[in-house]
C-alpha cells in the first residue's frame, strides 16, 4: 500500500464530543500501526485553513452526533475536494433524521416498530396531555422516547407508565426540537456493521448487546463492564442471516458508503425489527463495531485503511 496521509477528524461541538474524541484517538492509533501518517484534527474553524495548508491524502471521520452524522462536514469535504471515509452528504442527511430513515424502511418492506414524530411546538400548541393521550392510545405502552435526531442514546428512555411521560418528554427536547416516541419492543437487541472494504458491501457478524439494566442506554454504552458482548450474537442461523440481509439492505436503501451499523431488536417472533442506522459508528473500546471486526478477525487499523484507499480511489 502506498504510503497515505489521513486527516482524523474527532470531536467538535455536538453533545458527543467526549465519545467523539476517544473514537478519534483510537481510529488514528489503529491507522499508524497500519502504517499510515496520520493528524488528528479537532473539528472547529480552523479546519479549513488545515485543510489548505496541510492538505491530507484522505479525511477519516470520527464525528458523531452534529455536523459530522448530519452531512454539514461531508458536504464542506466535498467543496474543498478531499476525500473522506465514509457517506455522502444527502445520504448522511437522510439516515441522521430518524423518522425519514423509519418511513424508507417501511417503504421498502423492512420492519420498524410503529412510531410518531412530534415537534416541540405541536404539544404547546395542541395541549401537551391531549397529545400525550393520543400518543399513548395509539401507539400503547411501554414507549421508547428519543430525540429524533441525534446519537450514543442521549436523551432516549423507556417509558412504562403514562405518568412518566411527560418527564421523558423535558429530557428528550434538551437534545432535539422532534420527540420520536416508537413502540417499544423486547427482544434481543442486537448491531450489525456494514464495511464495503472489498468489491461489494459485507455484514461483520452481529453483536448482540446484553445490559444489566434491560436498556442500552448513555451509560451502558460507554462504561466498561455496564453491558456483556456477544459476538457473534447468540441467535440461530436463520436469524442471524436475517439480520445481515437487513443490514445491508438498510445499507444500500439510505445510499449509505464505507461503513455503518445496523441497531436492531429480534423480537419474540424472531423478526429482526430495525431502530435506526449510524453512519459514523463508534470507534472506542466499548464500541460494536471494533468488536464485530475483531470477532472476523480484522484488525481496524486495517480495515480503515483499506476504506481510505477506496475513498482516494474516488477521489481521483
């Protein structure tokens, strides 16, 4: 491999900064053992001015939550011509809004659990407990309450009862101006990534995610030792091929490139029923997708390295 200078972009300013950062120094410690030269860069304003003056062979982005899974930092890539791991802008923009991501799936015959998307303004509007109400009539309980935008399920909770609604309703709107309030379902909540490293887009096996709590929540995602790994996921051979298949269906319905994970939950009827798709997942030591990598035997350092070959393969 010829010898690449990649731009590791992490942190910025989105409520996943601190997560942003230790993927970021993970991605950019696995390139170098893989023998590339790396800068890890800190996304603020003086990118662009790095950019011009030290201008890498590819960006490898370590963004998440904000500009960098929303598609702003794709698209200002794309200005200035440098290459970059990973989704296109109006891709990017397609999978972080989640209610849009839900509607494609239904569209395309792929489960989702049954769902509202509210905006802040309706409930002050229309009455807060009357559209309460309706959500809770329509939909039932147990409801998962999250931001409709946004990741690392910051401001998502479950909500058993009706009282504790509007409760979950003040936290979740600290994150995002949209309520996404879906039905709930229990089952086997399971991730699998998408690497396109080769001639076509592979599923790594699914790593099911199992928590003391019952809920994968801020918490169990980034403390070592909150939730137990299993990959691959303890499901049998049917379902975890059907989880693959919907992986890289979801992959290729968003037009999503590089790299992504799947969330989803096997139900008790043993469907897989998709959450939301991540275009920049996390890279740190309690992450799924160094887990699945490893469970392939894939060292991430190479894996990157091979996308960001692909990705300066594109840019010329």
């Amino acid at each position: 491999m010829t010898s690449r200078t990649v731009a590791v972009l992490a942190g910025g300013l989105s409520h996943e900064r601190e997560v942003s950062l230790r993927s970021g120094r993970r991605l950019a410690t696995s390139l170098r053992k893989a023998g590339l030269s790396v800068v890890e860069w800190d996304v603020d304003a003086t990118l662009l001015g790095r950019i011009r003056s030290d201008r890498p062979d590819a960006v490898a982005i370590a963004l998440h939550g904000g500009e960098g899974e929303n598609g702003s930092v794709q698209a200002v890539l794309d200005l200035v011509g440098v290459p970059f791991v990973g989704t296109p802008a109006a891709a990017c923009r397609r999978a972080w809004d989640k209610p849009t991501a839900k509607a494609e799936f239904r569209r395309a015959g792929l489960t989702t659990p049954d769902w509202v998307a509210l905006p802040h303004s309706t409930f002050r509007e229309l009455g807060a407990q009357a559209v309460l109400d309706a959500m809770v009539e329509r939909l039932g309980l147990p409801l998962m309450v999250k931001p409709d935008q946004g990741g690392s399920a910051l401001g998502a909770q479950v909500v058993q009862q009706a009282a504790e609604l509007p409760a979950a309703m003040v936290s979740c709107l600290a994150y995002a101006d949209t309520v996404l309030a879906e039905r709930f379902v229990a089952g086997t909540e399971v991730a699998v990534s998408v690497v396109h490293d080769g001639a076509e887009p592979r599923a790594l096996p699914p790593v099911e995610v199992d928590t003391a709590g019952g809920v994968y929540d801020y918490t169990a995602r980034y403390t070592p030792g909150a939730a137990t790994f299993h990959c691959p996921a303890r499901l049998d051979p049917s379902t975890i091929a059907a989880l693959e298949e919907a992986a890289l269906a979801a992959h290729r319905l968003l037009g999503l490139r590089d790299v992504s994970r799947l969330d989803a939950v096997v139900d008790a009827e043993g469907r897989v029923q998709i959450l939301e798709v991540n275009v920049s997942p996390g890279l740190t030591d309690t992450s799924l997708l160094p887990t699945a990598a490893a469970a392939a035997d894939i060292e991430l350092g190479d894996l990157y390295a091979a996308l960001v070959e692909r990705a300066v393969e594109r840019g010329h």
